[in-house]
C-alpha cells in the first residue's frame, strides 16, 4: 500500500495504482536497494518501508522526504561524490538503524526496472547475460562507458565495482552499478582488462579482433591511462557507426505560460520548428546537417532575463555555426574538439552577456542572466551541454533519466557530502542557482557536457524548469513521450502536451520544451582494425584540454565534509613525465589567467545573487567572494606552490607565536590537500597539508615567474629575473616530502596551481 503523497489526503491506494484514488494524485513507486549488514533483518526494517522480494524495498509514504544522517558516513562519500554520473551511479535515499551494527543503507535509482502500474519490480540483467546477445556498436558503447567511469571511480577507491560481475548491470544501451564495492587493494588498467578478456569470446566478429588486442594491451600496460583507453574505443566506436543509419525527427516549442507578462525563454530553432535529420549511407538525399537544439531559460525579470536569453541562442548559434558546416561535409570527427568548441561556444555567450550587464552598470541583483541546456547530435554521436538548471532527460523503452545535474545549491551540497539528495532538495533555499551564463567572466564557469552514444531508438527531452519542477517528467514520460518512442505519436504532438501539461500543472513560469526522437537502423558493420596507441597520441587531451573540455567535475574524498564552496573540475592524476613538460607550462599559463581573471571579477564586483521572481517560488543565483578566491582547495586536490610558504604544526590564531612553526615550503612543491577547518570569527580559515615533493635547491620548477614582495600584495606582472629556480629564505627548515602542516587558505590560495603527481607519500 502507498499513502497519497498530497498532504491534504493521505488516503491509502494499493501498490498497483498509479494515481491516488481520491484526488488523482500521481502515485510515485519508489523502489530502493537494501545494502547493509541488516538487510537480512526483516524486524530491523523502518515501517514506512516494505519488502518486496531479494533486496529491493518499497517506499509506501513517498510524499514525506527521508531524513539524511548527521553527518553523513565516510563509507557513503563515493555516492554522494559520483552523484553527477546519475545515469550509472544510484543515489543513497536514506539510512537506518544508524549505529546499530545493524545499518541499512537504501540506494535510489539502482539497476532496478519496474514498469509503469507494474508492482512486480526486478533487477536488471547482468552486462555478461547481455553480452552474446548485443550488436557490435552496443558492446563498444558499453566498453566506452566502463572506460569513461574509470578515472572516478578509481579516485573513489570503488573502481572493482566496474569489474564485479554482479553490480554491473545494463539497461538497454546504459552501463547501470547496483551499488558501489569499495576497492580492498589498487585496481588497475591491467585489472580491466583481464576482466575483459572474458567477454573476447561472444564479443561479434566485426570487433573481436579489436577487442582481443584492446585487452592484450591492457594487461600488459601497454595503455597506460583511460583517456588513450578511451580514445581506442573512440576511433573504434567511429568505424563502427558507419555501418548504421541515424534518422532524427525534433521539435521545439515555448510558451509565456498562464501567470507571465513576458517570455523569457528561448529556443533554437525557432518555437513550432518541426525537422527530421539523417545520417548513414541511405541519407545520400537528405541533409546531413548536424541537429543543434538549444534551450535557455532567462534570469532578472524585468531588468532582462528574456535579452539575456535570446543573446545565449544567437551568440551559441552563431559560434558554432562554422563547426556544424565541417561536420555536415565530414561526420567523422575528434570528440575533444567538438568539446571544446562547445565549451567556447558557450564561453563567449556568457561573456556577452556578461559585458551587457557591465556596460549598463547592473551589480547583484539586477544583473541578468540565463541557464542553458543543449543538444548537438552528430550521426550516432549525441552532446549535452548545460549550465544552470534546465534539464535533459534520455526516455528508453522501459525507463526516463535524467541526464544532466542541475547546478543548484542542493546538487552542490550532495557532492560535498552534507546529506543525501532526496532530503537536501527539500531543504530552505537549495532551489537557489549556483551558476548561470552572463554573472561573471568564463573562467569562473563550469559546463557540463556528456557524451551518448545511438545505438538504439531513443527520445530525448530538454526543457525549461516551468516544465520540469514539481517532478512533471517523471510523472507523465510515459503517457506523453513514451508514444513517440513506439511511433504512435509525433515530436510535435508531444511537445505540444507537454506545454499543456506545464501549464495546467505548474502555471508559474514560462515553459520551452524541446523533443528529439533518435532511430538507429544496423546495416553491415565495419570491420574495426586493431588499435595502435602510439597511433592515437593525438587523440588524447592536454593537460589544458581535460580541464577546459571535462564533463565530470567530481570531488575529492576527504577527512571531513567541507565548508560550502563551489564544484570546481578538478585533473585527473596523470604521472609526471617528461615528454609532457611542454603541455604543463601551458597548462601553468592558463591556471594563472584564471586566478587573474577572478581576480579582476571580484574587484569590478561579480554579483553576489540575482533573483527572479517565479510567483511560487524566488530563483536566486549567487556565488559568495569565499567561493570564487578559493577555486583549488578541495580536500584531495594536488597543487604545486609558486612561492616559498611557511607551515605550522597547528592552526594559529593572530596572538600566537611562532613556536609551533614546522618549516618552510619551497617553491614549486607539490603538496596534498587533507582538510580545511571551518572559517573562524575572522572568517580565516586554515588547510592541513601534506607535502608531496620537494625540488632540490636550484632545480627548475617550470613554472611562470611572478613577482612578489615579500609581505606585500600578490601582483599579476611577470618578472622575467625571477625565473626557474627554487627560492628558499635564509634561517628556515625547508620540510621534506611526506610532512604534514597548516597554512592559511588566503595565502595559500594566492600562490598555488593545480599539480599533477603519481602519488604521494603514506600517512
């Protein structure tokens, strides 16, 4: 049984309903995955829950959100950490009999299926059962996705969950986790493919042969990271799309909405578009223009959000109108350039807007700004792109997701471990936007951009928040966009519902809907050649590149959840080697334009909120001055020092000495970030460090030189004489590496870069 989640009813309806049979209420059937030492306890089970079968549990009293634990266990950090891999990672939805010996952890969104009005849930099949029966493109996608996860999972220490053949489970085209394995020794590349090796027998023939060397190559350390293993699969996954063709049908609509005086949403193309694209050897007479849709939702009301919108879809339009001509001539493309040609697409949107408001002096709140959420579809290739809180979702036969991860104040408290999602959204103010195109300069925003890939009939949805708050996705895809899956409907029909559905439902915001139906038809498939990485070197993204073009911005697992700061992308950890001393000074270079650049923001005045009043509800953007100078100190980050800085055994406050001063720090260390303290009175705030490597006097850094006096203000001219060569003052200790200390997070934030390193010393 499930209680009506309306507050005003409450009626009971038996499990098999899908809407209250009092007040018609949409029924949400939640069912969650037990994971704990009491999962086997019937009587330890919270009443609100019901068993159903093995380890899956319903929720009968849906409209009451979960409390999380206070605080949040380190074993659970990795859910919370990945919460922006939601498409393969579950979510924790509560946790009970805390403390007991006898916890329980229940996952949302775990690799369970369950129908519509179906009160029969089961667990997905396996990726060995699914194996035999996939084509050839589906099991390199499958392989594609497993290999994309990898370096997350690995920082998480939960990477054998990619190599159990229990969790890992599939949903059609998708790679699902049951739940998360916490690593009992290192996993490596080599560990991967060994795991693979399993699969090379029933792998089809079109890519045995490519598979059987991929796996060789693995085990035998022949491909040493994910981005080359990645890269393989790329090239592989591009021959093997040449074999299928790719037909699109889209349709895009926006609507004032019933309580607005203005449209502050827009679209491309334009509101009543109808288009069908194609792509594949039987598209010779249609075009094979790549399909753009684009989405964005305005902020400020009547000091602009609808100009700032419709800027966004001119300037993106018109940026990457010159990438969608190459690819109409040549589908075949880098997936890294097409990345990055998208992140500076939107780069210079957010910078026009951004100058619009600073030549009309807006500060604050009067500032305008808009989210955004896009598809660029290339053949078999789909992109999504977003900033703000406009959502895609990826409707399949049997499921609706969400694909991409709002940037909101509750997304942002999940990822760093402060409660879990399903409580945190229900929370005061966690609607409010932490990011938005036009608050700032482009180095201080962050696009998420995800990659899929069309191996089967799809729909895809992007919309605006007038269509999905108040969980209206969810409650209708299968009544409105699961008949254009099965062709019984229309894009447009579609679209139009929804619109209908929006302002029937909600009413208080403006609402823009696009709709995307993909089929994919399987003709001959390509033989794949067998992958030669030294071939492939192009293929693999710079320093600068991971950074720019990154679609994960994950965080660190740390000591203790730290104070709220913005989600920064963060590098992966690649070894220091010398055939990429070139591509760190580049890297170095931009790190520091980007420190300047927050620099200048902060002192013209980057705006501290900007709200829009929604009827209903207040939308409030806001980034705090903490957030914006404090970009790198993430517990777990690595960073390297362009000047000396001295630790100390223990925080300090301003009347202590400097008897527990440990030594000093010379320039160009490379240091771990373990902990950051809560701000004090004085809102200074102290970082524990641990020292990774320390250059030997005289050695070069390579680096950029600064100049800096030593107690004065830190300065953005470049001092040539000071250039390449380790700085120690004279009557200090210099610290050694595998030392821990404290420095002060404002002076520690002034002179350190993001490092890569292989590891660093144990504690």
């Amino acid at each position: 049984m499930i209680k009506c989640p309306n507050p005003e009813c409450q009626v009971i309806n038996p499990e098999g309903n899908e809407h209250c049979t009092s007040c018609q209420t949409f029924l949400p059937h939640r069912y969650l995955w037990a994971v704990g030492q009491g999962k086997l306890a019937l009587d330890h089970l919270d009443k609100r829950y019901a068993w159903q079968h093995q380890q899956i549990v319903l929720d009968t009293e849906p409209g009451i959100p979960p409390v999380s634990p206070e605080p949040v266990p380190a074993h659970i950090w990795p859910y919370l950490i990945l919460a922006s891999h939601g498409l393969h990672v579950p979510q924790p939805y509560a946790l009970l009999n805390k403390g007991t010996g006898r916890e329980m952890l229940l996952l949302d969104a775990a690799a369970i299926a369950a129908e519509p009005g179906d009160n029969q849930p089961k667990l997905l099949p396996t990726l060995m059962k699914e194996w035999p029966m996939a084509s050839p493109l589906r099991q390199l996608n499958w392989l594609w996705q497993i290999a994309g996860l990898w370096s997350d999972f690995t920082e998480q220490q939960v990477a054998s969950s990619l190599l159990s053949k229990t969790l890992l489970r599939v949903h059609g085209s998708l790679v699902r986790l049951l739940e998360l394995s916490n690593d009992l020794q290192a996993v490596t590349l080599s560990d991967l493919g060994k795991f693979w090796q399993s699969l090379v027998p029933e792998a089809q023939p079109s890519i045995r042969e490519f598979f059987e060397s991929l796996c060789d190559q693995l085990t035998t350390g022949k491909i040493k990271t994910p981005e080359v293993l990645g890269a393989c699969l790329d090239q592989a996954i591009a021959v093997t799309t040449k074999g299928y063709q790719a037909d699109y049908s889209l349709s895009v609509l926006t609507d004032q909405g019933p309580s607005r005086k203005r449209n502050e949403d827009a679209c491309y193309p334009a509101s009543g578009t109808n288009q069908t694209h194609a792509a594949g050897p039987n598209s010779k007479r249609r075009s094979q223009q790549p399909l753009l849709l684009l989405v964005c939702d305005g902020i400020g009301g009547h000091e602009g959000g609808d100009v700032a919108s419709q800027l966004a879809i001119a300037t993106i339009q018109q940026q990457l109108a010159p990438l969608l001509d190459e690819l109409a001539h040549q589908p075949q493309h880098d997936p890294v350039a097409v990345n990055l040609a998208i992140e500076q697409a939107i780069g210079v949107a957010n910078d026009n807007i951004s100058e619009h408001n600073d030549r009309g002096q807006r500060q604050a709140r009067d500032r305008m700004g808009t989210t955004l959420v896009m598809a660029l579809i290339v053949g078999a290739q789909i992109y999504i792109a977003h900033v703000g809180d406009s959502r895609a979702y990826r409707i399949s036969a049997n499921s609706c997701r969400q694909i991409t991860f709002d940037d909101d104040v509750a997304a942002r408290e999940v990822r760093l471990g402060y409660g879990f999602y399903a409580d945190v959204v229900n929370r005061p103010a966690t609607g409010a936007l932490i990011q938005a195109l036009g608050m700032g300069h482009s180095t201080a925003l962050h696009v998420a951009i995800k990659r899929l890939i069309l191996d089967d009939d799809i729909v895809l949805l992007l919309c605006s928040d007038g269509l999905s708050d108040y969980d209206r996705v969810e409650q209708s895809w299968h009544t409105h966009l699961l008949p254009v899956l099965t062709g019984q409907s229309k894009p447009a029909t579609a679209a139009t519902n929804l619109v209908k559905l929006a302002n029937s439902y909600n009413g208080h915001d403006n609402v823009t809907v696009g709709v995307v139906a993909g089929r994919a038809q399987a003709l001959k498939p390509p033989r794949v050649p067998i992958p030669s990485p030294n071939q492939l070197a192009f293929s693999v993204p710079t320093q600068s590149q991971r950074t720019v073009a990154s679609s994960q911005a994950t965080v660190i697992a740390r000591e203790a959840p730290p104070a709220v700061q913005p989600i920064k992308k963060k590098s992966s950890l690649w070894p220091v080697l010398l055939g990429l001393v070139a591509i760190l000074g580049t890297a170095t270079t931009l790190t520091m334009v980007f420190f300047r650049e927050l620099s200048i923001s902060s002192e013209t005045g980057v705006p501290e909120t900007i709200q829009e009043e929604t009827g209903q509800e207040t939308q409030t953007v806001g980034i705090s001055d903490d957030e914006l100078t404090n970009p790198l100190l993430t517990p777990g980050s690595y960073l390297q020092l362009s000047q000396p800085v001295e630790l100390v055994a223990v925080p300090q406050t301003p009347e202590d000495d400097n008897s527990d001063q440990l030594g000093q720090l010379t320039d160009g260390a490379i240091v771990q970030v373990l902990t950051r303290q809560e701000p004090a009175a004085d809102q200074s705030r102290w970082v524990k460090l641990k020292v990774c490597a320390v250059p030997a006097v005289g050695q070069s850094t390579d680096q950029p030189p600064t100049s800096t006096e030593e107690t004065g203000p830190r300065t953005s001219e470049l001092d040539p004489a000071n250039s390449n060569s380790v700085v120690t003052t004279p009557g200090t200790i210099p610290l050694t590496s595998g030392e821990e200390g404290w420095v002060l997070e404002a002076e520690l934030a002034q002179i350190a870069r993001t490092a890569e390193v292989l590891n660093c010393p144990p504690e």
